[in-house]
C-alpha cells in the first residue's frame, strides 16, 4: 500500500461521483484531502492550502476551465511549484499532448483504478518532493 505520510492532496473535481471515489480511496489510504468543485475554487484552494498535489479535472463549470485554473496556479509564486496532475476521462492522445504541452505534470485517467490510485499518487507526490 502507499505510504501517504498524510499527503495533502487538492481533487478539483465538480462529478460527485468521482470526487467521493477519490476522496474515500485517498483517505483510506493515509491522505488528507480538499476539494474544489470549480476552477475559481481551485485557485483559492491551492493558495489556501498549499497541497501537496493537485488533481485537476478539465471540464469545470463556471468561468475558468481546469487548463485555465492550471495557469494562474503556474502563474502565482507560492502555488507554482506544486505538481499538477490532469484528471480526465479522455483517451484521446490529442488532448493528453495538449495537457502535457500547458505544462501539466501528468494525466490520471477518469473513472480511477480503485488499487492503482494510491501508488500512482504518491509517486506525482515523490516526483514533486524531488523536483522542489
Ligand atoms: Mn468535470
């Protein structure tokens, strides 16, 4: 199992469904969680929070989509250097390139893998650590 060492991760997600999913398996895993259900809370959350990863959907209702809500996070000194994890039900390779060129650290696919999920964040969390 993952060691989560209580983690915090932001899940920006606005389908109730997959944001509870997430949730349950990552604090059932040792992570703690906060949520944000639009891309303005997402924002806000992560300047409040400072998490340790942010798991960013794309399609969010409200002014600024998940690409969107990335960018200001890139763009503000004290969120910049947090890792930034698409989560998306796409496959398609065109949007996957278009996520990693904004300069996203990565993409989990949507609906998660219930016994995959921990371990495939808390290597985006190893990966920001070493990045730092
Ligand atoms: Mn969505």
């Amino acid at each position: 199992m993952a060691e989560a060492g209580g983690a915090l991760i932001l899940i920006v997600e606005d389908n109730d469904e997959n944001l509870k999913l997430a949730r349950d398996v990552l604090q059932w895993s040792g992570y703690r969680t906060v949520e944000a259900t639009t891309g303005e809370a997402a924002v806000a959350r992560a300047s409040e929070h400072l998490p340790d990863l942010i798991l960013m959907d794309i399609q969010l209702p409200g002014g600024l989509d998940g690409i969107a809500a990335f960018q200001r996070i890139r763009r503000d000194g004290a969120t910049a250097h947090i890792p930034v994890v698409a989560f998306t039900a796409s496959v398609m390779t065109s949007d996957r390139e278009r996520f990693t060129a904004a300069g996203f650290d990565g993409f989990m696919a949507k609906p998660i893998n219930v016994r995959e999920f921990p371990d495939q964040v808390r290597a985006f969390c190893e990966r920001g650590r070493a990045a730092r």
